[in-house]
C-alpha cells in the first residue's frame, strides 16, 4: 500500500484518530491544523501539491506512516476476546443510534447517549465483536455554544462540509416514502477500528428543499422532524442493511430513536408472526429515567405520516397505532414500540433498570441492566497510559481485569503524587490560556488571580438541566467564595444547555455571572470532547449532583477514573452502584436543601483538609490511597470493555 493510500485508511479510522497515539503522525503533518481541529481528514484535504511533494519524499514521515499502518494490521491479526471465546458461533450485530460520539472531526452527537454509543464502537473493535453501526449524518449536528457580553448562551449552527469529515461517500442511496413523495437516502461510511458505521443523509439534490433538512440537525425542529428523523434511521436503516447484503443476527437499539426498525423487519412477510418472531434477536436499551423523556408523537402526525406505510406492511394504521399506545386515545409512545418490539429490554444501570421495570410495568416487560461503561484508551491521557502500561502491560483493557487491582496498588505514592500534579499543571495551563481568549471575546478583562497548579482542583462539565442541579454548589454563594478567595479550592465548570431548555439557559447564565467575577473559578463555553478530555484528565475532584433518580447511568464520571481523579456524586445512575467510602463521596440525591448542606460540609470538613493532609515528604498518601482505590477497583469495572462483555454474554450470543 503506497503511502498516499495509507494515510487515507489512517484518517478515515475513527477508532485509532480519537486516541492520542495519532498525535505525532497528524501532528508532523499540520501540527496546528491537528491542534486546533483533531481532523486527519481535514489535513489531508488541505494539504498544499508543495507540502504533499515534501512529505512523500521524507524517509522519517515514511516510517513514520509504515509504523502506524502496521500497529493498525496487527490489531486486525490479533487473537481477540471474541474470537477466543465465541468464535465459531455466527454473529453480526447492527446497533442503531440516533447520534455517535466518536471524536470532534465528526461533529454527529450532542452528549452521553452519542459518547456511549461511539465509546460502544470502539470497545467492539478492540475486542473483535462483530458489529455495524447505523446512523444519520447531520448537515449541522448539534449546536455550537458562545456566551453573550450578558452572560447568557448563544446557539450557533456552523455546516458540517461532508468533504471535509472522515467519512466516505459510498455509490448507493436508500429511498425512504413519506406521504406523497419518495425522499433519497445518501450512504457514508467510516470506520472505527474494524467497525464499519454507516450515516444516511437526506441532503440530496434529487429530494425537495424540506426534504433535504430532514438531517439538518441533531434534535432540532418540530415534532414532524423529529418523526422523519426516527422514520429515516430505523427504515433506512434496515433498507441500507438490505442494500448491503448484511444480514444481521442481532438488532440493538440504543434508545428507542430506531424503534420503527422493528417494524420495516416485517416487510414481505405475515406481520404478526415476522413481528413476534425477531422480538428474541432485538434488543433494546433505554437511557430514559422518566416517561416524559420518551419521544411522543401526536395521532394525528402519526396517522398523516404512516397510513402509506402501514398498508405497505398489510396491517391498519390502527393496529400500527396500538404498538406505541397503552390506551386508543395516547400519543404514539417510541419507547413502547420498541419494548414490544424487543425480546430483551435494559437499563444503564442497576438502579436505572429497576426504574424502567416500574416505568414499562404496564406493557409486562422485564427489564435488565447493563451498566454503562467509557472506553478507557479514548479518555486516558498520555501520562495516565504511560502509569498504567508500566503497571499493568500495553494490552490490559481487552480481556481479563482480575489481576489489575493489585498492579495498581504497587504504583508508589511518589509516582502516582508526581503523575496527579502534573496532570492538573497541564489542564490549568490550558484552560487559563481558554478563559482569557474567552474574556476577550466577550469584551471583559483579564482575570488577575492566576490558577494554582498545587491547589485542589474541582469540576464539572455536562449538559445542563434541571434535574442535574448545576446550580447546587451556588445555594450559598458567600460560603463558595470564602473557599475559592481562601485558595484552597479551584473550579471549573462547562456544559451547554438546550436552546429550547429556558430554565437551563439560565442555570448557564447563573454560572457565567458567577465565574465573571469569583476568584480561582471559570466557565469554559462550547463543551465537547476535546474539552471533556482535558478536563476528566487533569480534575482532582469530579462533581456530579443529579436528583435521584433522574440520572439512567451518566459517564462523565467514569472518565477521571483512570486519570486518577476522585467522585463526589448523588447516589444516582452508575455511582449509586459503584460508591464506597474509601473511594469517593456521596449525597442522597433526594433533598436539595440537605444535600446542598452537605455538598459544603463535605468539602469543608472531608475532602480540603484531606487533600492538604501531607508528611514529612510532602505526599499526602491517605489521600492518595483513596486515588489507588478508585483507579484500581472501578476503573475496569466501568469500562465499556467490561460492559460490551456483558451485552455479548448476556444478550448478542445465544
């Protein structure tokens, strides 16, 4: 493969791109290009005839690609997990989800439902799992986030160039039939690993103006949108299978976005008996902590967008009506359609799967769990590769865990206390050079308090909601300034809120004013994965304080597990499973007023004086025991690794 070849496999590879081992290859290409946007296949296009010429001819960068063109064919040679341990069965998984959050060059999700199902991708090729990903390509994707000189989110929407994503266009469309028109699917692929993803994109010129928004943006417009959106992945989606010639042995529906699947699986066939018989190869996991957050649509829309399809089907559009109903006269409910629809049903977490055994109770469905996971090598720094490969060997994520714990406890304190400072040195460098290019966009001044990289560093970044409680450590405001003006703590704080969420667009307004203004503490606009990652990798103490029990599972979390960061969480989701006191902190989750009380005392009485609590040597080693805890037992615990074995066991291979 000539070298030209080799570095169009290398860009478009989701899965070797999105880890910081593709750095010194981008980075002797267009180390700027590469800082700024993460984009191989931008660079790629953007290259001068000049600079290409003066590549090709260079013996070093030759090696350099040959180098990662053969660690790429020897993960592909390898003996994998799968492989030893279910290789003569016959399985191929196509695992439908409404966006992927698989690295910034490819724009395509808004949060922890996209992240889990690119982190999903990418455990699914380190571990030899046969499986496709079906998707939508959005023509914008989710929007952009600035802060106004007010302090208030502003939603930008720039255009996602397909020519200048990782993905390739393949010869073939789908066509998909709405009422009175047939709309034309166009196919992209790219990979991740050794998974192909496939995205269908409505943005053809053979299909009418409205027709071609339909893939506009991610969870933008109206109900009849959203509709054609859902219509486009699960039918399209199962059409592009067709097309394809893959047939799959398994369905998984990562939330019930891709439910219509269930139904186009019917075509050509007696619907009742096709419907029932591949409920037992689908399954389909739920994000969803509470029946409001279940995609509904009106009877009316459903009626004027499906009586085509349901006829096409041989059944009534009363009886398709039936399936996403509990009583004649509901909304057509997406999560129903795809529990009936699905021999199996998850939740994200032991406790988010108790939840949705009460929620679906009424459609007599039994629901298991899966916790999530986050796939380790995209969420670890470099430093934190260099600590665990040392301890625990280059290939220690993609099998068996059991002897991780206790190579993990053998790390000293001195290293691990070297490796932890700098860690927060980098991320506070970062995000001071961050805050003052922000400062000045919005026309304020710099700050003249500086970050300290030896001072207790605190954050959270997530999507702002409500039910989060963002704003809990802002119930005493005086009393978080006398932490943050004592220097004994320091705080940062990102997320986006959706722009048509009022009462979260003022929770971000609340912190803006706030981090304006309060010493040692910033609010970092347009949280993505780039930003995600510097933060999980250099935070000493991770803030999570959700209501119990809104939160199905949440991941952000599990990122600073390996980076050696600690948990202060609502007992919700994954940490209400995962907590003990030797490795974290919790609140109740259940009032605000206590757990507010609480977040204070904790931190006053607990964590800061635990934290300063250093020997002769300057180590403070109970703290650090806590840091060897939580890295050892719960970072393979919540890794998706751990979690794809358990989807594999107990669900894809029967």
């Amino acid at each position: 493969m000539d070298v030209e070849t080799a570095l169009k496999v290398l860009a478009l590879d989701q899965r070797r791109s999105s880890s910081f081992s593709a750095d010194t290859l981008w980075t002797a290409i267009a180390p700027e290009l590469w800082k700024t946007t993460r984009n191989p296949w931008l660079i790629l296009h953007s290259l001068s005839d000049e600079r290409k010429e003066e590549l090709l001819n260079d013996p070093t960068f030759y090696d350099l690609v040959n180098d990662h063109m053969d660690q790429r064919k020897r993960s592909e040679k390898k003996a994998t997990w799968f492989k030893k341990r279910h290789g003569k069965q016959k399985v191929q998984v196509a695992y439908f989800s409404m966006e992927f959050g698989l690295s910034e060059s490819l724009p395509i999700y808004s949060g922890g439902l996209g992240l889990l199902a690119g982190d999903h991708l990418k455990a699914c090729s380190d571990l030899g799992v046969p499986l496709i990903g079906i998707g939508l390509l959005y023509q914008q994707g989710y929007f952009r986030q600035e802060i106004s000189t007010k302090g208030e989110q502003l939603a930008l929407y720039p255009f996602n160039e397909p020519a200048q994503l990782p993905v390739e266009k393949l010869p073939l469309e789908i066509s998909v039939e709405l009422p009175g028109r047939t709309v034309i699917l166009c196919v992209y692929k790219t990979i991740v690993g050794q998974i192909p993803l496939y995205l269908l994109d409505s943005n053809s010129l053979m299909n009418d103006p409205a027709d071609r928004g339909i893939t506009s943006e991610l969870y933008g417009g109206g109900q009849e949108t959203r509709l054609q959106q859902e219509y486009v992945l699960g039918i399209g989606g199962i059409r592009l299978l067709k097309a394809l010639d893959i047939e799959p042995t398994f369905i998984h529906l990562n939330e019930g976005h891709a439910a219509f699947a269930t139904l186009e699986r019917t075509r050509g066939r007696p619907f009742q008996e096709t419907f029932e018989a591949n409920r037992k190869s689908t399954l389909f996991t739920t994000h969803t902590p509470v029946a409001a957050g279940f995609d509904r649509f009106p009877q009316e829309l459903m009626v004027s967008s499906f009586s085509h399809y349901a006829e096409e089907l041989g059944i009534s559009i009363e009886t398709l009506l039936k399936l996403g109903q509990l009583k004649n006269e509901d909304p057509f409910n997406m999560a129903y359609l795809a529990v009936r629809g699905s021999g199996a049903v998850n939740g994200v977490s032991k406790l988010h799967g108790e939840v949705s055994q009460k929620l679906f109770e009424p459609l007599g469905a039994a629901v298991g769990s899966v916790t999530n996971g986050v796939h380790i090598p995209s969420w670890e720094s470099p430093e934190a590769d260099h600590l665990w490969q040392n301890a625990a060997g280059k290939h220690r994520w993609h099998g068996d865990f059991t002897s991780l714990e206790e190579k993990i406890q053998n790390i000293s304190d001195e290293t691990l206390w070297t490796f932890r400072n700098a860690s927060r040195r980098k991320l506070l460098e970062y995000a001071s050079a961050r805050q003052d290019k922000e400062r000045a966009r919005r026309s304020l001044a710099p700050k003249k308090e500086t970050f300290d990289p030896n001072v207790l560093t605190i954050g959270f970044s997530r999507r702002f909601a409500t039910y989060k409680r963002v704003d809990l450590l802002l119930q005493d405001e005086k009393r978080l300034l006398s932490l943050l003006k004592g220097k004994k703590v320091q705080l940062i704080v990102a997320g986006k809120a959706h722009p048509a969420d009022a009462p979260a667009r003022a929770l971000i307004k609340k912190w803006t004013e706030f981090t304006d203004h309060a010493p040692h503490a910033l609010f970092l606009t347009d949280y993505d994965i780039l930003l995600a990652e510097r933060l999980v990798q250099g935070i000493d103490l991770w803030l999570n304080t959700p209501k119990r029990p809104w939160e199905a599972s949440g991941t952000s979390g599990m990122k600073v597990l390996v980076n050696g960061g600690l948990n202060f969480s609502s007992l919700d989701g994954w940490w209400a499973e995962a907590y003990a006191p030797d490795v974290g902190w919790a609140l109740s989750g259940t009032d605000d007023a206590a757990d507010a009380q609480k977040l204070y005392e904790t931190l006053e009485k607990e964590i800061i004086p635990l934290f300063y609590e250093k020997d002769a040597s300057g180590i403070p080693r109970k703290w650090l025991k806590m840091v060897k805890a939580s890295m050892a037992r719960l970072t393979p615990q919540y890794s998706t690794h751990r979690m794809v074995q358990e989807y594999v066991s107990k669900y894809y291979v029967t």
